[in-house]
C-alpha cells in the first residue's frame, strides 16, 4: 500500500492510497476520508461508487461528500471505476473499457484478464480498508452516480447483510433495456449470459428480490441522460415491491456534480440515519 | 351558510359550516380551519379530500393538520365526500353512494342527481369559500387521501393554473384498473363511457400530461389495500413523465389517520414552500 497523498480536511483526513489488487491484476488507486473520530476507533464506512469515465478522485474533489461525513463522524470511500495501466485492454469509446468496468465480472476476451470491478468493489477492497483502516465493517452504507448508481444498487441488493441503507444519484437503472448496458453487458459478460445480464440490472434486481435496508433515488429531470437511465423502471419495481425507499425527481437538475453536491448531504443524512440505528 | 360549530384551535379557529349546494341539490357540510393571519387578511388555501367512508370531520379531528397550518398561516379545508339527506340515492356497499362520491360527476341512475362532487370540489365551493372567508384563492394547493388522493391528483392536474402544489396520502391511483375505481365509475359514469374514465386515473394523467408544480406521494408498505390503490402504476407514470416529485413508500404505515398524521408535517410544509414561492 502506497500513500499518494494525505490532506487535512474537515478536522479530518482525505487520502489517495495506490495498491496492487489481485483481483484486477493492476494497480488500483482509492480515495478514503477519515472524520476526526477515527482517530479514536472505527467509524462507519459509506461507499461511493463513480460513473462513466470517472477515477477515484472526480467524486473526492467535486462531490462535496466530506463536509457531511465529518459532521456524521463517517468515512467514505472513492474506488476507481475500471482497472489501468498500459496492458490493460480499452476501447476508443468513453463507454467501454478504461473508466467504464460497470462493476461487473468480465468472461470475455480481451477483458477478463483484468476487468474484475465486481470481485474488486465487494471483496478485494473491503478486505483492505478492514485491515488498513479505522473502519467498522459492521456498518457500511453504499452509493453512487450514474453507472456507479448502478454498481451501488446492485451490490446492496446482492449483498442484504452487508449494507445498511442505499442511495443513487441518477442511476442507470435499467441496464438490460439500455444502450448504457447493453453494450457493455455483451463485451463483458458475452451476448448469451442472459442470467449474468439480470443479475447487474437494479430494476430487476429490485423487482425480484428488493433491498433489505431503506433506498434512496435522486433524479435529475434534465439530465441529459434520461432515456439511457430509465429511472421509470426502477421507480416502479420499488413502487410495486412494496419497497422501504425514496424515489425524487429533482427539478432542473442535469447529471452534473452541480446536481450530486446539491443533494450530498441529504444522502449523507439518509446514510447516517441507517449506520447510527 | 349556517355556521354549525366554531372552535379556537392553536391560535386559529376550526369553523364547521353547512351551506345549500346547487351542484349536489342537498346542503353540504365542510371545515375549514382558518390559521390567526386570516384575521389580517387572506391566506393561502390548502384542501384536504378525504377517503372512503369519511364525512368532512374524519381528518378534520384525526389528521393533526391544524397545527401544521397554523404554524405556516395557511387555512386548510375539509369538504364531504358525497351528497347527503334522505332523498340522496345509496348503497349498501360501504364504496358506492354516500361517503363515496369519488370526485365525479356522475351521468348514470340513479346518481345523476346528487353525485355532481367535481362540480361542487372544483367549482361551486371554492366560490363559497372565497366569497365568504379570508381566503386568498390565487394560492391554493390540495391534497387528499386515498380516493381522497384520487381526487386531489386528479382535480390537480385538471386545474394546473389554479393549484401551486398537489400531494396524496395513499391515493387510489389507477382507478381504471382496481376494483376501487372500475365499480365506481361503472355506476357513476357508466361502463361505455371509457374517456370519461380515464380523465378520471391519476396515473393515466400523469402519463398524459403531469402536474405543473411539485408532486409529493406517501403510501405504506403495511397497507391493506395496496392491491387496490396501485402505486407502482403512479409512481412510473412520474418517473417516466420526469415529473417534478417524490414518491415515498414509507415502512411499517398502513392506510390509517396513524399514517396520515405522521408524515402532514412534511406534506404541510411542502405545500407550504410553494404557496409561498
């Protein structure tokens, strides 16, 4: 574990920590906040999951998540969305490949020697924040933007006794339906693995078997985005699965991190809600 | 307008009055509560339709609007659900003729008659309240539960210039596809008549053609009537339509004024924020 960086913020600290991940095959590069009370114990840990094109740092630097962690007492962490360095496989489009691993699992070739998110997201990292960090794994939340909206959502609903509450700012919510997904599914995880599709498509996920903990959705209604999000689907799936949730559609707001800083520190309220029950 | 009771309540006055309807050809009773500005000069208006079985005084005394109203100087009315007197048609159902009148106007018998509630909700009474009341008619927003919900969604979004905000406890929300709905609207607007129906299905206009202001939705996940009141039909509709709203399932609630009370702090205040925008 490499230390790239550590900064005093908000009676706290804000670190970029390098790592070699086994389950990428690469070197991968986080952010974590520290509050202040981590210096006494383990805090309660939020995940934060970023979209398409994103590093660890797009999040740490414009999310304004911090402010709202220190006031909770609650670290948060900011993975990378894809794996790097100069062997790993890309694709010319911004969607595929390097800053697009769509927390998933890759079976197909020339991306599943690296592109591991899904086993890096819920297995590889939390081992290593436990083990590195003054974080308590017992209570961890999890959420995320866009296609890490996506990732947020279908980790906690395949992982009920992890994960205390969920939150997404405009996620891509139907994967399967969308050309946000279908594209990367079929590179990914090949065009015949229909079951592996659904298990990566909250509205499915949602409709079939729910959350375990309470769910928040904020949603941009001019977001530049919406018909590749498709927020209906999962708005109904919660809607009709009876769901413990939250689903708002924000006036005027686009996909931007203007939008995601706006709503921060309700997510970070709905999250500490949960992690401090 | 024979003034039946005039209560003082949290700084303001509960007033129940009953007044001779032309719409219904019977005299109908309504509260409205009216908050101390009102003494000063007019004040926004808030309407509250009530369900199933109810007379104006069910939320009227169970609800706990008042306090809400008053702490934000809004008056808040509690109109009947259904024509009265013993010349008024009726059922033995307990969800069809009086207590029942689901906001329309009916053209069948035998409730052609009396049944004329949109007239009297969207016309008739609002002109009796603003000729008689400190009441400011240029800002009103309503709100309802459930077929009371029904009714404030649907007499929302076919009066987009007059209410600022709409919000629903629970609402009977595709009516056209529910047994809360479909034997209603069979008897009241006959089975022909599928326009009729439809511009009467607040998930149908909300597909169609949305709510000009913000939208505000609770329903429990422990209802009994779920089945019946179909919110996952609304709630896509919403998410779908991009609809300026929120649309919460709240864990635990069920369908009854326990519900309600708990969370009209936050549909007062919400309406309150766009009464006074």
């Amino acid at each position: 574990m490499k230390t790239v960086s550590e900064n005093r913020s908000f009676g706290g600290t804000q670190g970029v920590y390098t790592h070699a991940s086994d389950a990428c095959g690469c070197d991968m590069t986080f952010g974590l906040f520290l509050p202040e009370e981590a210096e006494d114990g383990p805090v309660p840990l939020l995940w934060y999951l970023s979209g398409l094109t994103c590093t660890h740092e797009n999040a740490m630097t414009k999310a304004g998540a911090q402010s709202w962690c220190a006031e909770h007492g609650i670290a948060i962490v900011f993975p990378d969305t894809s794996p790097r360095g100069e062997d790993v496989a890309d694709d010319e489009a911004y969607d595929l490949g390097k800053g697009a691993g769509f927390y998933v699992n890759a079976t197909q070739d020339p991306w599943a020697k690296h592109f591991k998110m899904w086993d890096y997201i819920t297995d590889e990292l939390p081992r290593v924040l436990g083990d590195t960090f003054a974080v308590d794994m017992g209570r961890q939340s999890i959420t995320g933007h866009s296609m890490g909206g996506h990732g947020a959502l279908t980790i906690a609903m395949h992982h009920p006794d992890r994960f205390r509450s969920v939150s997404a700012f405009a996620p891509i919510a139907n994967p399967t339906e969308s050309d946000w997904g279908k594209k990367q599914f079929k590179a990914y995880l090949g065009e015949a693995d229909t079951e592996a599709w659904k298990a990566h498509d909250s509205a499915l996920l949602m409709a079939e078997r729910g959350f375990s903990g309470p769910v928040l959705i904020d949603q941009g209604d001019s977001d530049n985005f919406l018909d590749l999000l498709k927020p209906e689907a999962l708005a109904e799936a919660m809607a009709a699965k009876r769901q413990d949730g939250i689903f708002r559609m924000q006036k005027g707001y686009d996909h931007s991190y203007f939008f995601i800083s706006t709503f921060m520190e309700d997510h970070v309220t709905f999250h500490a809600e949960a992690l401090y029950s």
